[in-house]
C-alpha cells in the first residue's frame, strides 16, 4: 500500500449526508473513509475496499470514548453508510454479532444518489389564501393598522 497525502471524500457526505450525521458519527465516518480510500495499492491502483480497525484506533484517532465511538458506528451503521463485516467477508448486522468478534472490517457505503431515500418525509402543504372580502381589508386590519401607526412616527 502506497502512503498519498490526501484522502478524496465522497461529494455526497457533504451533499446528502452532513446534515444527518452527529458529531462523533462524523468523526467514525472520517476515519473510515481515510483507512479505505486514503491507501492505494500499488500493484492494482486501486483503493482499499474495506480495512480491520480496532475500537481503540477509532478512540485514539477521534478522541471519543469508546462507549460514544461504539453508538456511532451503530448510528452509521442504521443508516446504511456504513457495512461491518468479519474476516471471510460475512455481513455483521447486530451489535451481538459484533461483540463475539476479534477483528471488525469496516467500509464505507454510499449509495447512489438517485438511490438515496431522504430520511425526512417530504410533505406537501395547502398554500393559506387570503381573499379580500367586505368583512376583511388588509387597511381595517389590526396588524395593518400597528404597521401603519409604527410607520408614521418613524417618519416624523
């Protein structure tokens, strides 16, 4: 593995995914992301898919607990940004099976952004019409008339 001095991170943790992550899960993502793609192997030039990181790097690395560094990878994780995984490559989905386990492989998971489903629901909502009527004019109107009094003693 060749040492480069930058690590290329994805647009769309910033784009789509800043906003939803805490601060330590930014912190873990980070990590993650520098011990995957910031190594490139000389011999394929490719990046590393996935690497074996330790909780106590991430503590180190960070500087989070390891009780802050531990519900950080599961909020990745519940995400989907995140895929954990042991030795021979099998999915680990639940904290149980994660705690049986040495050694935990981590890479990170960005799906594409038109697979991207927003964690927030998008509602739709009745624009409020107001209508002048004989019963209401915006001049007879309480609001109106403080804006209009407000108005006339800065002017003067």
């Amino acid at each position: 593995m060749a040492y480069i001095n930058r690590t290329g991170v994805p647009n769309e943790v910033f784009d789509i995914h800043l906003q939803h992550l805490g601060y330590a899960e930014l912190k873990v993502l980070l990590v993650i992301i520098r011990q995957t793609y910031g190594w490139v192997d000389k011999q394929t030039g490719s990046h590393k898919s996935r690497d074996w990181i330790s909780r106590q790097f991430f503590v180190k690395k960070t500087g989070l607990s390891k009780r802050a560094v531990s519900k950080a990878i599961a909020g990745l994780q519940g995400k989907n940004l995140i895929v954990i995984t042991d030795s021979k490559g099998s999915s680990l989905n639940s904290a149980n099976c994660r705690k049986k386990l040495t050694k935990l492989y981590f890479s990170a998971h960005f799906p594409q952004s038109s697979d991207f489903r927003s964690i927030k629901a998008v509602t739709y909502r009745t624009p409020t019409i107001i209508k002048h009527t004989k019963l209401y004019r915006e001049e007879r109107s309480l609001g109106m008339q403080k804006i209009s009094f407000n108005n006339k003693n800065k002017a003067s």
